[in-house]
C-alpha cells in the first residue's frame, strides 16, 4: 500500500512541508479571528490526520486565544496553520495540490460577512490584455513543488 504524501509551503519558500497520511475534512472558518489571521473572508483550513514534517524552516506561532495557536511564516507571513487541542489544521492554499480540497463544511456561519454568498455572482473581469501583462510579471514567489535550492534562501 502507498503511503499518501501532501507537501506545501508559504509564498515566499521559507517554510515547507509534508504530510504523511491522510487529511481530514477540508472546511472554510467565518469567524472574526479567522478573518482577522487570514486577512480575508474566511479561513480555509484542512485537518491533518497523518503526520507533519517540516521540510524547510517552521512556523511562528500567534496565540490567538487560550486554544488556539495560529502559525504563519515568519518571513513572508504567509498563514500556514490552526493548532487546536485535538489536532492541526493547514491552510488549503498552503499545499501545492489543492485541486481535491474542496471545502465540504462551513463553520461559524453566523459570524460570515452577510455578503459572502453573493461574492461569486459578481462579474468576471475578463480583459485579456491585463492578463498577458500579469504574466510578464517576474515573480519571486516559491513554486508549488519542493526544490532542491530555492533562490531566496539558498541556506535553507
């Protein structure tokens, strides 16, 4: 039998990761601290079941409440994870594969910005020109893989 291995990281490459074994189900989070550690709408999390090897540097970690320590890369700042007393939870746009890591549960809904659900019925902004432009762009952002030496930390 095949060992399921998840690997991920920040943006910028400081902190990566690996997952051996299996993750929980994934869930997006409406809570005010969520919103807050996130700088976003929601907190899309995941939980991990098997373990968690870091492959390159660790997090930081915020405590955000009395059970709840929230990591981030102490580097870019990239959200990373959720530290709960029965587990841990990765950010979904963490991994570098999130294409079967869909959220299939909300949580604290009633704390959701009345909005959110209409957010996606907004018009697309479909101008192609503005998107060759953006993939001009040089970016210094980490790939999603794991490489043998990223440029930025060449020490790591």
């Amino acid at each position: 039998m095949t060992e399921t291995v998840r690997t991920g990281g920040c943006q910028c490459g400081a902190v990566r990761f690996r997952i051996h074994g299996a993750l929980g189900r994934p869930s997006i989070c409406h809570c005010r601290m969520c919103q807050k550690a996130f700088g976003g709408f929601f907190g899309p999390l995941v939980t991990v079941k098997g373990e968690t090897e870091w492959t390159r540097g660790e997090p930081s970690y915020f405590q955000s409440s009395i059970n709840i320590a929230r990591g981030f890369c102490p580097a870019c700042g990239t959200p990373l994870t959720y530290k709960h007393p029965g587990g841990l939870e990765i950010a979904i746009g963490a991994f570098d594969d999130r294409a079967d890591l869909m959220p299939q549960i909300q949580v604290n809904f009633a704390a959701r910005n009345a909005w959110v659900t209409e957010i996606f019925d907004q018009p697309v902004h479909e101008d192609a020109d503005f998107y060759m432009r953006q993939e001009a762009v040089i970016s210094f952002q980490h790939p999603d893989h794991d490489t043998a030496v990223w440029p930025q930390f060449p020490d790591a």
